[in-house]
C-alpha cells in the first residue's frame, strides 16, 4: 500500500513539474552568415500560440508547457522542431532549404528578409569586401552591384567615383552613406573594412525614398559587426605587399634631339637646340625612373575580438592601413578602433552603445607623372656640384630644352601634410512594451577635426623655374554632425496568412563647419625648424574663418503588408524640413510605393518542376536633394581692391547672389523587375528596368548683368533644369556543388544606362575641360552629358594634289596653311572655311554597358577568387596623345620619328612633326584625340588555403596571396582606362558633366599581396 502511494504521488509530481507554465526567449539566425533572421514563426505545436522574430531575430513566448515542442519556421528555410525539456532560452540557427540565400536585409530604419524584398536592394557580405584590400569600402563593390559604376582612383587616400543607376543631377553625384543608423557626410575612407559586415546599396526610388531629401543619388546602407553570445571569438587578419605602375615608353635622349631638330627642318627652320647635355649628360636621365619608385609599400592589418553572454555582447577591433605613393613623398594612413555592445536588461529594454575613434594622416601625393614623360631626356637631375648653394632647391637642373619644370625638383620641395582625429558615437534604446512593439532611439555624433600645414619653399633655378618668396600656412577645420533618430515599429502576423510590418519616426540632424585659416610669405628660410606661420613676414600676414552649419528636421513613416507570403506592397512617406531653403519652401513630401508577386506561391506552380522562385516586381517614388550652399538664400559681399583717387584701397563686391523662392530638387523614380531561381535554385536571373528623371534641378547660374550687379563672376541658385537617367540591368548567377569537397560560383552584371539633359540653364550650352583655349566637353538642352565636341578628323593629307583637292564648290582652299602630313579636318557646313561652325560631338564618356564577373571555387581546404569589371562603348578624349608633337621642346613617345607621317603612305593617324603646327594638328579640340576607352581589367586574382586545424591548436588559419589590377585587355593607348571617369582635367571633384578626359592623372597601381586570416 506504501509502495502504491508513492509511486502515485511521483508521478503527480512530475506530471505537475512537466505541465509548469515558463517563458521561453532566444535569438534565431541563419546559418549561412549568423544574422538574426526577423520575420521566423515560431509556435507552440498542436496549438495556434506562437510568435513571431523581431529586428534582430529575437522573440520572447510566454505560458509555455515545459513539456513543450517548439516549431521554428521561415520562408526558405527548414522547419524545424525542438523540444523546450524546461529549458528558458532556445537559440536556434536555422538552414537555408535552398542553396538561395534568403538573409535579412538591412532596409531604410528597419529590416526585411530578402524575399519578402519589393524595391532593388543589392547586398554585398563582408567576405566579398575584404577580398580586395583597399582603403576605401566603395571599390569592393565594382564588378559586384548591377547598375552600379565605381571608378577606382589610383592615389593613396583618393576616392573612388559611385554613380548608381547613372545621373540626375549637376549637385554632386556620391550616394548618401547610412553608418549604423547614422547619415555621413562626405566620404567613408575613415572606415575600416574588416568592420563592416555588410552593405545594402538602395538602388531605386521605393527604397531610398525613406531617406528623402538626399537619396537622389542612391544611398548606401554600411551594417558593422556586431557582438554574439557565446565562446570569445579572436580574429586577426593581416594584408602586406607592393603596388606598381607600369612605365611608359617614351624617348631616350637621342630620339629627343632627332624629333627635336626634326621639327624644325620640317618647316624649313633652324632649330635652337641646346646640346649641353651631350658633355655635361651623356647617358642621359631617366626621369620616370629617377621620381617613380618602382614599388610601393601597402600593408593592412586588423584584430577583433567578439562574444558575449546572454546579457551583454560585443565586439572590439583595432585596424590599420597604410599606403604609399609611387613617389618619394606621399602617403595615407589610419589607425581606426571600434567598439560595439548592447546589453540586455530583459525582454522589454534593450540598451547599445557603439563608439569608433579613428586617426588619419598624410601627405599630399604630386601628380609628377606628366612632368616625368614630358621633362628633356638630356638634362640631368642637378646643376654641377661646384654650383651648388646653401638653398639645396637650387642645385636642380633647369631643362635645356623645354619649359618642363624639374620633375626630382618639385617633388623635393613637395610638403603638404594633414593629420585628422575624430570619433563617431552612437547609442540607442531599444524598447518592447507589448509583444510584437519596438520603439527604438538613438542618438549619433560623428565630430572630427583636421589640421593642414603648407609650406612653399623658396628657391631660384632659373627666371622661369623659381619661387621669390616661401609661403607658409596652416588651417584648422572642425566637424560636428549629429543625428536623433526615432521610430516605432510594429510587426505581426494574423489569420495565419497576413503579415504587416508598420513603422513610423521622426529624425532631427545638424551639421556644422569651423574653418580657420592663417598664412604668411617670406619665411627666412627654408629648415624645418622655420615652417611655422609666425616665421613669416608680419606684414603679408592673412587670416580667414568661417562657420556654417545646416539643421534637417523629418517625419517618416512605412507601410509593408504581405498575403499568404504571394502579394506583397509597400508604402513609405518622408516629410524632410531643410535650414537650406527659404520659409515656404522649406517642406517637401517625398513618397514611394513599391509591389511584387510570388507567383511560385501560387496553387498553379506547385506542380512544375522549372521555376524554384519566380518573383515580378515594380516601385515608383521620389526623392530630393538638397546639395546647395547653406547660404545659397543670402546675398553675400566678399572683399577686393579698388582704385580711388590715384591710391588702391579696400572695398566690397556682390560675390553672390541669394534666391529667395528656391524649393527642393526631386527626383522621380520608377522600375519594374524580375527575380528567377531555376535548376534546383543553382540559376538565379534578375532583371530590371528603370528611368529616373529630376525636376526643379538646382542650378548655379551666372548672374545677368542686366540685374544691376556689376560682378561679371558673382552666381545665383536657381531651379532650372532636369536630366533623365534611362537604363537595364541583368544578374546571372549559378552555384554548385560537385561531389563532397568541390563547390563553385559564378556571376555576371551587365547594365546600361543613358544620361541625358533635358535643360540645363537655359542660356544655351555649357563647355567645360578647358584646352588651348577651347573647351573639350558641350553639354546642351536634350542631349547626353558631357560628350566630346569639336572638329572631326578625317586621316592625313598624303600629299599636295589631296591639299589642293579639299576645297568648297568655288575651289578655295579649307585648309590654307596644311601640307602633306597635317590632319584633313572636316568642313561640315560646307562654306568652304573650317571654323566653330564645322564642330560636332566626337566622343561620350559614359559606356554604352557595364560589366563585371566574379568566380569563387573551393576544393577541400583551397579556395580560389576572380573579380572582373570592365566597361564597353565610352569614349576619352587622350590628351597625352600630345606627346607624339613634341610642341614645346617636350619629350615624345618612344618611336615618334617612325610613327609620325614622314612620306606618303607612313601614317594616316599621327601628324608630321612641325614646330609652327599651323594647321593646328595638336592645338584644336578634335576627334584626333579621341579614343575607345572599352576595356576588360581583372580587379583580383586571389588564392587562399586553409590549414588544418589540428596543425593549428584547433585554430583556423588561412593564408592567401593575390594580385590586384594584374592585368587589363584594352585598345587604349594612355596608361589607364578607368582613371579619366574618375575626374576630370579642371574638376578634380569629377563633375558629371565634365569627365572621360585623360590628363595624366595618378594610375590604378597593380598591387600584390600576401595575407593571413587567424581565428581563435
């Protein structure tokens, strides 16, 4: 009887144990990158009870059974079933069902799954942005985004060119970056790769549209790495290698002298050549090799360590990167930190608090690469030591024969030099008052600070080749931006099959500049000790300062539905308030609305055997810019010298003018798409087709005298012209497997994209790229921008009887002043006289289409990448194909005397060598000097191992080597065909509509590395 009570009583007991009602909570992630998956169902079984993942793919469910099965499922992904065994925190990774990813998606203030997606998000992962180390994030994208132009920049600490989807718009053309949740203004070199974990580039209208007022150029969405409960993780990587430029081929010495001399026997002239340099300079200089290192020093290291408990994760890294000019003289380096937590309280109050300090420094790197091909071949680096003097400046060697200044010279004397600290803070609150509720605040500054010291050293070499007085400056520039962000974010899902995801918020932004500036001349001399302003005259003493700031203040809100995981629409709508424009005008709306169709979800598809996803998709929206002065509504005076009554005195002018009914740019934007998944989801196919177009384009117009504003260079802003971007974009990729220990992937971008100026100012064309006078680039109402214009070359003359044959109807000569061997330009009027009237456009700097591929292979421990990008059907305009004239006592390129005409039927391409040039064969904008700047350039060959872990105490290390730009197929005769598109001869800022012109600008390096990627 005792025996039958207890077991009676025991088994109550753990019936009453097993039925104990606990709450559960956990994070679900996906096993391919361990982000949090929001959106996860997960539910009681054999009961309708359940939740579903928030932002960060966490849930909390409470009243459950201990006893309980817990069913986790996704779109994507496997269901799968875990017992609760009493256990209060289950963290589940769950597996894709395809080889598809189906990841989150960071989207404007909010995430998504990648297939819920109704607007064009593309996603670049970490591992795709450290392949290619680089000082700036933006390169990694090239190749990598559909309609998606990153031009490379060559020079240590330059900044690559984004265009996304073409342009709209004169004010600038660089995305608006989004850092964590925090807009940054101006560029992103400060950041370090290695901390990024991933980057989503909002391509069109219905996505951007939430960021308003400065999404007219796309934005990109930077994600850092976070913090994950669990065992510390320590990661250490590290990059080193060289960079190298190839050497161009120009003249030797007594090639030189032959064109020299050669020119002026042409044109039956004595020539005035100095031969000095055969006694004092026999074998002659060198002076690319003299002034470009062979070499260049990159090197890129990063350390991290990650973990975290339940209540408190993190994630600190440290990171530097170096690189090292051709030259001598510059440089660019960082040292950046970060340090990323959040803290859980409980399962209401979450708190994070992010802060990244960061110092940059470098020196100013001279673009002495024309100089170096162009200086006299004959002259040697430095005068004879027994006319050397104190100032070590003057002991360099005036040309002999040209007017090139001294390429060793200048870069001696080169001392430009800035160092900058700043820090970006970030921190938030994360709420949950009720179940399904976020409400989220954070707060951001990102205050930087730049120091810049100038010294211009006096020196005398020759009348022409001299500095009278030193010039000494420093300034001082301050950044304080910050940022308030809040929303309120509600997702769930009712009656099974509806899911909603409502988010609405509100933003206040300020961004403020502090500027100072001192400079002074004549310092008495040039040792270090004396490069200090107050070293300078006291009497040509200078000093400037500023301050400006801007304020936005906007309210947002967004609307995502979707039924049954078929029929999904989005809605968005942003009201931005900016300090930049005048009371009425200071509001503008900018909404967007985007839908899409998963017919694989419908009842129809579920027999077929072709399809694994098929998804139709379109968005329409519209976004503003507001890339004006802050001042841009004032009237502004600046200071000048006038003479009155026979003395100069000070005075003031109307520098510019302010516009008092200036109103917001918008851009309007729509697409249509399709997403394909076939084979068993190894073929995914994604097109798209867009237009973008701006109205009410802000402008800064020259002022009309007629106003009364005796100023001929003071502008005023004023919204008077729109542009329309038009283009295609096609993404193929396959993946497989094969066998247990193969796997590879392949993907091809193609996309195109037409930029046109449907007006501009209104006041007739706009020139730029200035040439002998002349203007390179016409940008006119309707056509394309920033195309080549000017006369058209139609081969050589050969000889005499074809001089005399181009003539009008009349037999008057077109050409009077040619000869045999000058270039026939084209009397396009047909007037008989070769004037303004005879130009046209030559030539168009942006390509027809874009491409890019990317190959991955791995087999057991080896891997293997490719990255290639090129561009098909752009036009540049070469001018150092000048070189082949020789004008100006200039060096040539190597084999001018053979290339150039010398006789009937020795070239139709490159002019007879004159010294006069009166036909203007090299001193008029022509197609002459356009060229196909097509090209094909593989961006990275990398191939890594990874040793085993036994070799390793368990750790993982693997080691790789890769060559970077190692080779380019192209028909274009200058030394880089990507470096024009990323600016342009007198826009070093890369104008859109002034680019695609080759000045000799600093080279893509090729760049070899070696690395390690240590995990423990």
């Amino acid at each position: 009887m005792k025996q039958l009570l207890f077991l009676c009583c025991f088994t109550l007991i753990s019936l009453c144990g097993f039925s104990q009602q606990i709450t559960v909570k956990g994070i679900v992630t996906s096993a391919s990158d361990n982000l949090g998956l929001i959106g996860a169902t997960v539910q009681i079984k054999g009961t309708t009870t359940g939740t579903i993942t928030g932002l960060d793919g966490d849930y909390t469910l409470d009243n459950v059974a201990s006893d309980a099965v817990l069913v986790f499922s996704s779109v994507g992904y496997e269901t799968q079933e875990i017992p609760v065994n009493g256990r209060t925190t289950i963290n589940l990774v769950m597996k894709e069902a395809s080889e598809l990813l189906d990841e989150v998606v960071v989207i404007g203030y909010g995430a998504v799954k990648k297939s819920d997606l109704t607007s064009s998000i593309s996603t670049v992962k970490s591992e795709d942005i450290t392949q290619t180390v680089t000082g700036n994030a933006m390169d990694a994208l090239q190749g990598k985004v559909n309609g998606v132009q990153v031009t490379s920049a060559g020079s240590p600490g330059a900044t690559p060119k984004v265009l996304i989807r073409g342009v709209t718009t004169v004010n600038g053309s660089d995305p608006l970056y989004v850092v964590d949740g925090m807009p940054i203004s101006g560029n992103i070199n400060f950041l370090n790769s290695n901390d990024i974990e991933s980057m989503q580039v909002l391509k069109d209208a219905s996505a951007a549209a939430i960021y308003g007022t400065r999404a007219s150029n796309g934005v990109i969405l930077i994600t850092t790495k976070k913090g994950k409960a669990g065992q510390t993780r320590v990661n250490f990587t590290a990059s080193v290698g060289f960079q190298t430029i190839s050497k161009p081929n120009v003249a030797g010495p007594s090639e030189y002298k032959d064109v020299y001399n050669t020119r002026y026997t042409n044109d039956g002239l004595t020539s005035n050549w100095n031969d000095t340099g055969a006694t004092t300079n026999p074998g002659g200089t060198d002076w690319w090799d003299t002034v470009v290192n062979k070499a260049a020093l990159t090197q890129n290291y990063s350390l991290s360590v990650s973990g975290g408990t339940d209540k408190l994760v993190y994630n600190f890294s440290l990171g530097y990167y170096r690189s090292n000019s051709q030259f001598d003289v510059g440089y660019w380096d960082k040292l950046n930190a970060r340090l990323n937590t959040e803290y859980t309280f409980n399962k209401y109050v979450k708190f994070g608090f992010d802060i990244a300090p960061r110092m940059e420094s470098w020196d100013d790197t001279p673009n002495q690469f024309s100089s170096a091909m162009s200086m006299d071949p004959t002259t040697p680096v430095f005068r004879p030591e027994d006319q050397w003097e104190d100032n070590v400046y003057n002991n360099y060697q005036r040309s002999y024969n040209n007017q090139t200044w001294n390429p060793a010279g200048s870069i001696a004397r080169a001392n430009d030099h800035s160092r900058e600290m700043g820090a970006i803070i970030n921190t938030y609150l994360q709420i949950n008052p009720i179940e399904k509720l976020t409400l989220r605040t954070q707060f951001g500054a990102n205050a930087h600070y730049r120091r810049t010291d100038h010294f211009v050293p006096q020196f005398y070499m020759d009348a022409l080749e001299k500095q009278d007085l030193s010039d000494i400056s420093r300034q001082s520039q301050e950044w304080l931006d910050w940022n308030w962000t809040n929303t309120a974010t509600y997702i769930d899902t009712f009656a099974e099959k509806h899911n909603l995801n409502v988010m609405a918020g509100f933003t206040a932004e300020r961004y403020a500049w502090y500027n100072v500036q001192a400079t002074r001349d004549n310092v008495p001399n040039n040792l270090d000790q004396m490069q200090e302003v107050n070293a300078g005259d006291p009497t040509t003493a200078e000093g400037f300062g500023e301050t400006t700031f801007n304020t936005l203040v906007s309210f947002l809100g967004r609307v995502m539905y979707n039924y049954d995981n078929r029929y999904y629409i989005s809605a968005s709508l942003r009201a931005d308030g900016s300090s930049r424009f005048p009371s009425g005008n200071k509001y503008a709306l900018f909404p967007a609305v985007s839908a899409s169709w998963r017919i694989t979800a419908e009842e129809f598809m579920q027999d077929q055997e072709i399809f694994n996803d098929l998804k139709l998709r379109g968005g329409w929206g519209r976004v503003g810019n507001q890339a004006i002065d802050n001042d841009a509504t004032v009237t502004l005076l600046d200071q000048t010298q006038y003479a009155y009554g026979g003395s100069i005195t000070n005075g003031y002018f109307v520098s510019s003018i302010g516009n008092t009914d200036l109103k917001w740019e918008t851009v309007e934007d729509w697409n249509v798409g399709i997403d394909m998944s076939l084979l068993n989801s190894r073929l995914g196919v994604t097109f798209e087709y867009f237009q973008k177009k701006s109205k009410d384009m802000l402008y800064q117009k020259q002022t009309p005298l007629y106003i009364g504003y005796p100023n001929w260079n003071s502008t005023v802003w004023m919204n008077i012209g729109s542009m329309q971007a038009r283009g295609w974009e096609l993404g193929l990729s396959w993946r497989d497997q094969i066998g247990k220990d193969f796997s590879y992937d392949i993907g091809v971008n193609l996309s195109a994209v037409r930029n046109k100026a449907i007006k501009f100012s209104g006041d007739g064309p706009i020139y730029t790229g200035g040439f002998n006078s002349d203007s390179i680039i016409r940008n006119e109402d309707g056509g394309l921008i920033s195309r080549f214009y000017g006369y058209v070359a139609d081969g050589l003359f050969q000889n005499w009887e074809e001089v005399y044959a181009h003539t009008d109807e009349h037999g008057t000569l077109i050409q009077p002043d040619a000869q045999p061997g000058d270039i026939r330009f084209k009397d396009l009027d047909h007037n008989g006289v070769l004037d303004a009237n005879d130009k046209a456009f030559i030539g168009n700097p942006y390509p027809d289409l874009m491409m890019g591929i990317n190959i991955g292979l791995r087999y057991k421990r080896i891997d293997f990448a490719a990255n290639f990008y090129g561009t098909f059907g752009n036009d540049i305009f070469n001018i150092t194909k000048g070189l082949y004239s020789g004008a100006n006592g200039q060096n040539v390129w190597a084999g001018t005397l053979q290339e150039a005409w010398h006789g009937e039927g020795t070239s139709n391409d490159i002019p007879r060598l004159s010294y006069s040039d009166l036909n203007l064969n090299y001193n008029r904008v022509s197609s002459f000097y356009v060229e196909d700047g097509s090209y094909m350039r593989c961006k990275l060959l990398q191939i890594g191992y990874t040793l085993p872990e036994k070799w390793v105490g368990g750790s993982q290390l693997r080691i790789s080597f890769s060559a970077q730009n190692p080779f380019t197929i192209t028909g274009y005769s200058g030394m880089d065909p990507e470096r024009p598109m990323a600016d342009g001869t007198t826009d070093s800022s890369g104008s859109v509509i002034n680019t695609g012109i080759d000045n000799t600008a600093y080279p893509n390096p090729r760049t070899f590395l070696f690395g390690i990627d240590f995990k423990f």
